[in-house]
C-alpha cells in the first residue's frame, strides 16, 4: 500500500507569477503530460462538479451561481470569469473518498469461491483544479481523519498518493458561505488545511484577465517555473488582495464560534433541538454533500445466480436510523437526537477528537437542505436561549 508523504513545502516569499488563459491552458496540459490525470470543476446535472479537464473551455467560463438556504441555481455571468462561482454539490471528497468503493468480489468457480482484491493502484495520480479554500480545509481534515491515526485508511492512502492540488481564491462567495467565520478562506494559505501545490487568484479588471499564482510546494514551483508567464507585479499582487478582500466581506453567512464547543456540551436539554427535528427531514442531505463526514457502512450484493458477491463501503449518515443501531434496536430513535448528533459533533465533540472543527463553512448543508435547515442560524437560536 502507498503511504502519502508530506509534501515538500516552500514558504511563499511574494514570487508570484501571472498566467494568461494560455497560461492555465498550459498549466492544464503540463499536468497532464507529467502523467496526472487532471479534474477540474465542470457543468452538468445542473451543478457544477469535478470531472476530467482537458482544455480551459471544459471549465465553467462564465457561470456563476446563486445560493441560499433550499435554493441552488447556475447563473450565466456577464464577464468571461473561468472560477467566478462559490462551489457545487460536491466537494472534491468524491476524488479520494467515493461514496461507493469495492472492498473484494468474490466468485464461485468450478471447485471452490475465489476471493478477488481490488487494484491497490486507484485512480491517481490525480491533479484536482480548482479546489477552494473551504475544500482545501477539508481535504487537510481527511487527511488527519483518515491517514493520521491508528489505521490508516488504505483507499484513501492509494487515491490521495501523489495528487497534485491547484487551490482557487474564491472571488464570488455564495449566499450560505461562512467560510470567514471558520477561518478558512476564502483565499488559500500555508498552515490552514491541506498543502497545496499551486494557489491562484483570478483577477479581471482594466488591466486584464489573469491568474496571480504561487508555488506551495517544490514540485509546485517546478510546474510553475515551467509555464509561459510573467513576474507578478506589485499592482497584480494588490489585485489578488483585492479580491480575496472584497470576498471575505461578502460572505452570505456569518458563525460565532466563540466559546461553541462548551456552548453545545451545555445544550444537550435545549428545545431548540425538538424545534429543527420538527422541521428536519433526516433525509441525510446535509451529511451527503458535506466535504467532512467521513461515515461509511458495509453493503453485500450477491448476483441472482449466486455465483458472485461484491462487497462495497458506501457513505452513511448519522441521520439514518439504523446509523446507531445495536442489538435490540437504535440508540438515536428520534429524530432531535440524531440532529443533536450531528450538531454536536460537527461543531464540538470534533474538536475534542481531530483538533479542528469539523465544519469549514462552504454552506453546503444550508444549500442543499429541502427544507432550508440553517446550521449559522440554530447556533444563534443556541445562544439566544443560553
């Protein structure tokens, strides 16, 4: 099994370079001669997601979004911005950490059942474009998560072997964003999440359309230091600032996260939890799109023959019923229970586990929620009746 080295990180000294839209075409096609398999963000089912990257044009030129709490829609931009959107339904979880993955197939031959192990190489090695600040976060939180303790989590160890990661300032926040209030962008940076190994800066203005990019790791400096651009100067650096800057004040959502973590522990007895269980639907929506959860379950298929079974790890959720379940039943039967689980946890008892909470605000479970569940506003519902 591979493990996944710490990268070599170089610490950023203001050395930025900018890169034309043929300049990230070439970023895009260095990766992909250097053996990567390049995923970017992408349009399609009415999202937008990652998928494979070839050209600029595959990239979402020129579409925004509009969020808000139940309330997702792309919207066509009216400038020509390649990451001019806050994020979609996904984050780039899916990449190291699929929401189905074959654990061993077995078959039954002439004379006995053969067990087949699935290919330890995965998918990778993989350079994802395009990873905001929040996902960036996030990653470094699987990262912790999955690689860091006892066991290490060898699917994960095999896909996140060798990635390549080229970070995004968020320029255009959505209106559940809260990415501030948790300290996590909206612009990348060394010491808050994952390393990443090129972050850029999308700038449109009166001098142009670039991208202001800095190396974070020496690989990443190499990448760069092979690509057709420009010395940044000291107005191109300012701009990236700018932007970074103007984002940071148009955050849709804001989190008081002081004193949280007690704040949750004290509320275990708040009806405030009987009052969003009215509401919530524990569909598992929130869990489903969320760049953090990492709960899984175990799932058996036998062919009708019964000839050959496959057993796969899927996503779970701490709203499912059965998520909780013991002999003789579940623990969490109802409903302001399992929304208190998952609360609590996020936000407090994560802490206490990982070091870091387990929320980096991309808003995601407010966008996604059928019902417009806000987890920024059951905070302040918390404190108000504290």
């Amino acid at each position: 099994m591979p493990t996944v080295a710490p990268p070599s990180p170089v610490r950023p000294d203001g050395g930025q370079r900018t890169l034309s839209l043929a300049g990230l075409q070439g970023l895009i096609d260095s990766l992909a001669g250097r053996g990567y398999r390049v995923l970017g963000p992408v349009v399609g089912d009415g999202s937008i997601g990652y998928g494979p990257v070839a050209k600029v044009a595959d990239l979402p030129v020129g579409w925004g979004d509009e969020q808000d709490a139940g309330s997702y829609r792309l919207r066509r931009r009216e400038d020509q911005m390649v990451f001019g959107y806050a994020n979609g339904a996904q984050s780039a979880k899916p990449v190291f950490f699929p929401a189905r993955d074959l654990l061993w197939r077995a078959h039954r031959d002439q004379e006995d059942v053969v067990v087949d192990e699935p290919a330890e190489e995965g998918a990778g090695p993989v350079a994802l474009l395009g990873v905001r600040s929040c996902d960036l976060s996030a990653i470094g939180i699987h990262d912790t998560v999955l690689l860091q303790r006892a066991y290490t989590d060898r699917s994960y160890a095999v896909r996140r072997a060798g990635a390549f990661v080229v970070a995004v300032t968020c320029s255009d926040p959505g209106g559940t964003c809260f990415c501030v209030s948790m300290d996590t962008g909206p612009r990348p940076r060394h010491g808050r999440g994952a390393t990443y190994d090129l972050a850029m800066t999308e700038v449109l203005d009166a001098e142009g359309h670039r991208f202001v990019v800095e190396a974070g790791t020496e690989v990443g400096a190499e990448v760069l230091g092979s690509l057709a651009g420009e010395n940044a100067t000291d107005q191109d650096q300012r701009a990236a600032d700018e932007v970074a800057r103007r984002s940071a004040e148009r955050m849709g959502r804001v989190m008081d996260t002081e004193g949280l973590k007690e704040l949750l522990y004290a509320s275990v007895d708040s009806p405030m939890w009987d009052e969003v269980a009215s509401r919530c639907l524990t569909c598992s929506n929130c869990t489903m799109v969320c760049p953090t959860c990492f709960c899984t379950d175990v799932e058996d298929v036998t062919d009708l023959a019964g000839t050959e079974v496959t057993q796969e790890r899927i996503w779970d959720s701490c709203f499912d019923l059965e998520y909780s379940y013991l002999h003789g039943g579940s623990v969490r039967r109802s409903a302001p229970s399992r929304y208190r689980q998952w609360m609590t946890h996020k936000l407090a008892s994560w802490i206490d586990q990982f070091g870091t909470s387990g929320c980096v605000g991309c808003g995601r479970c407010i966008t996604w929620c059928p019902v417009g569940i806000d987890i920024t506003a059951q905070v302040s519902v918390l404190r108000e009746g504290d």
